[in-house]
C-alpha cells in the first residue's frame, strides 16, 4: 500500500513539473517594456520601449503577432515565429506595417538576438556583460 501511495506521488508530482514547463512560443506572450536602468546608449536611443507579443489564434496557433513601439514614436509590426539555427531557437521577426523610417524592412525577415525568459527579454549591447532588457508587464 506505501510503495503504491509513493508511486501516486511521484507521478503527480511529475505531472506538475512538466505542466509547469512552458515553450518559448508560450513564454514570449505578453508586453515589454525597457528596462532604463539596465544597457547601453543604443538601448535608450535605438531599442523599442516596449514590445507586444499575441497569439491572435490559440486554437490553431496560426498567427503570433508582435509589435514594437519606440520613443520617438515610430513602429513596426507583423507576424514572428522561431528558427532551429545550429542548436539555438531564433526570434524571427516578419515585420509588414510600420512607420515611414521602417519603410526598408518592411516584407522582410529580421533576425534577432534576444534570449527570452518567463519574465524578461535581453539582448546584448556595448560587449559582453551589457544588455538591453524588456521586462514582462504583470499578467
């Protein structure tokens, strides 16, 4: 009866840890905002103030929208999705509505380098120990 009731446990407990576990697809949804604290110069001059990340579809998974909204009030948005390149996951951007000064990636991919946790988005500036970081907005 106790080597049944330890078998119970450990499953339930398994069953807990792996629901816990989210994909990066699901860990990115959400909205960021620039941590003004933390980076570089390009951080606060160039990077977005904030980002938005939907899935507009959850049934099918069809579209994952983004948007990035800057301080001098431009934008950029479209659809992203993650690339298998060599043994990391890519954040693909394919931006296709934006402001006039984004006019030259609009209808094109763009690569990013940003790393995603569950709460934050980094992305490295001004050498190795430097990052620009977007803090996840309570859900």
């Amino acid at each position: 009866m106790q080597r049944l009731f330890i078998i119970g446990l450990s499953c339930l407990i398994s069953c807990i840890i792996i629901s816990g576990c989210k994909t990066p697809q699901e860990k990115i949804i959400g909205i960021y905002d620039i941590d003004s604290n933390k980076g570089c110069t390009y951080c606060h001059n160039y990077a977005p103030k904030s980002m938005v990340f939907e899935n507009l579809d959850l049934q099918s998974g069809s579209l994952r929208y983004y948007r990035c909204e800057f301080s001098n009030g431009t934008m950029h948005s479209g659809h992203f999705d993650f690339l298998h390149v060599d043994s990391c996951l890519k954040l693909i951007l394919y931006p296709d509505s934006g402001s006039v000064e984004f006019y030259g990636i609009l209808n094109t991919f763009q690569q990013t380098e940003y790393r995603i946790t569950s709460k934050k988005i980094r992305e490295r500036c001004d050498g190795l120990f430097s990052n620009c970081v977007w803090i996840k907005r309570n859900d």
